[in-house]
C-alpha cells in the first residue's frame, strides 16, 4: 500500500474500490496519484458503444475481490478484520432459491448428472429447496475486497462453525487449482515482527493454524517455533525479481496466505507493466 492509498482515505473506501482498475492497480504497485487519475481520466472517455467493442481488458476495472469458503464464519470474520484490519462493507445472508442455485452451481450439477451421482456427493448444496443456505460478509481492504462465503445447514445459525461440506484435508499451493491470497506489506515496516505478532495475535484468540512458514528447513511445529526471527521472510536477490520479499501463512481455516513487499526493481517492473497496461486501455 502507498502514499496514494493514504491520500485518498477521504473518499471512502467503497469509492476507492469503484474507480478504473488502473487507479487501483496503481495503489498497489506505488504509483502517483496524478497517474491514477489521468488513467481513469482516459479510460472513462469511451462512449459506450466504443466500450463494448473494446477488447476484454478495456471492459475491466480490475479485481473487484476474491472470493474464500470458509467452515467458521465468525472465527474467519474476526481474523480478517480484527487482526489484518480489514472493514466489513455489508453482511447478507440465507441466500436460497432456484435463481442462486443456477447461478453459482449450474456446472456442478451438469457434472453430477453427467456422472450419474447425487449432486451432493461432489459438495453441491441444495440451495433450491433452502435445504442448505448461502451466508457472505464482504471485508474491504485499502485496494481489493474479501468476500467470505459460508454454505450452512438451513438448521444452523448464520455465523455459526458447522458448514454444509467438510474442508479440504489438504492445502499445498502446489495442487492445480489451488489459490492464495496475497497481502501486500508497506514499505517501512519490520516484515519479521509483522509476522512474529500475526501468529501472536492470533495464537492468542486460539488460531492456531496461522503459521507462517520458515526460510531454513524445520521438521516439527517446535522447530519452526524455535526458529530465529530473521529466517521469517525470503528476500529475493536474483534477477528478475529482484527486491521480492515473500512469507507464506496458512489462515485460520487453513487458507493459504502470502504476505509480500515489492522493493527496488521488482517494484519498478510492476510499475512499468501498469503503465503498458494503461496504454492498451487508454483511447
């Protein structure tokens, strides 16, 4: 996050979020604020008819947010915003009914049938009879938003630790389809003791799966304990991302997490990328 972010708090985090992806994508990667606005100066001088004969990309104001099931909403609600910080935009719950059905699960419900399986073998609710609800909270961050997703039990509360389908037993980063949500770390702060008071704080509200993974080889939970601070954060020094430093971290519900800065070069390549960016979406 930048000075842009910071000079831009008085507008409110939800208008932030509703300006051209470029603006966006520029607070993530320490742009000024007078490209941003020139970007989304320029992006928004399309007529309508000339955007929806645009490219794809010229469509796009960015990544709105990303989405993440969790089993505990409460537990998963707390660690997103009380300990990372994050605001809660709204809350909605007890989605049910064949409109959302089709909407979120057509697919899956085409693959159990071409399978000949009960939908509900391969995790598919039965939101068209309110069997099952859909519960969301959405979490806004200074440059991108989280969207918590809890499929319950129509009999459980909302909010509750019992969700419809059980949780993925295993969740290395290197299963295809396996995503990661990314944190980005202001440039002046200590990346160890960030990470030193995470697994803290949350260690203290019995989040005991928030562990962030070492620079040198433990084999036990006591060894990564024991570990010294400084092998926290991996500081890249090869080419070309050099000026990349980088911790993975699982989340109370055993998400995956990075937390990264980008320093020196890699942080000018970013740059450079936004920039051509802004040149195929500016007409």
């Amino acid at each position: 996050m930048t000075d842009e972010a910071d000079n831009t708090t008085d507008m409110g985090r939800r208008t932030l979020l509703q300006t051209a992806g470029a603006a966006v994508v520029t607070g993530l990667v320490a742009g000024t604020a007078a490209d941003a606005q020139a970007a989304t100066q320029g992006a928004n001088s399309m007529s309508p008819a000339e955007r929806n004969e645009a490219p794809l990309g010229a469509r796009l104001q960015g990544v709105q947010h990303f989405g993440l099931t969790v089993q505990n909403m409460e537990r998963a609600y707390q660690f997103y915003t009380e300990v990372l910080g994050g605001t809660e935009v709204f809350r909605h719950g007890d989605f049910q009914g064949d409109e959302v059905q089709n909407t979120l699960l057509a697919d899956q419900e085409i693959e159990a049938n071409a399978r000949g399986v009960n939908p509900r073998t391969i995790g598919v609710p039965d939101l068209r009879s309110g069997a099952q609800r859909l519960d969301v909270r959405f979490i806004q961050f200074d440059n991108v938003v989280i969207e918590l997703l809890q499929y319950r039990e129509a009999d459980q509360p909302m909010g509750g630790a019992k969700s419809f389908a059980e949780p993925v037993e295993h969740m290395s980063p290197a299963f295809p389809r396996m995503m990661h949500i990314c944190f980005y770390i202001r440039d002046d702060v200590d990346f160890n003791k960030f990470i030193a008071d995470l697994e803290a704080e949350s260690a203290r509200r019995g989040m005991t799966q928030v562990r962030a993974n070492r620079t040198i080889r433990v084999m036990t939970e006591a060894d990564r304990k024991a570990a010294p601070r400084n092998t926290n954060t991996n500081r890249v020094t090869v080419e070309p991302s050099n000026g990349w430093e980088l911790i993975y971290c699982k989340g109370p519900e055993g998400e995956q997490l990075e937390f990264v800065k980008a320093l020196g070069p890699v942080k000018q390549r970013f740059s450079e990328a936004l920039a051509k960016r802004q040149q195929t979406i500016v007409r």
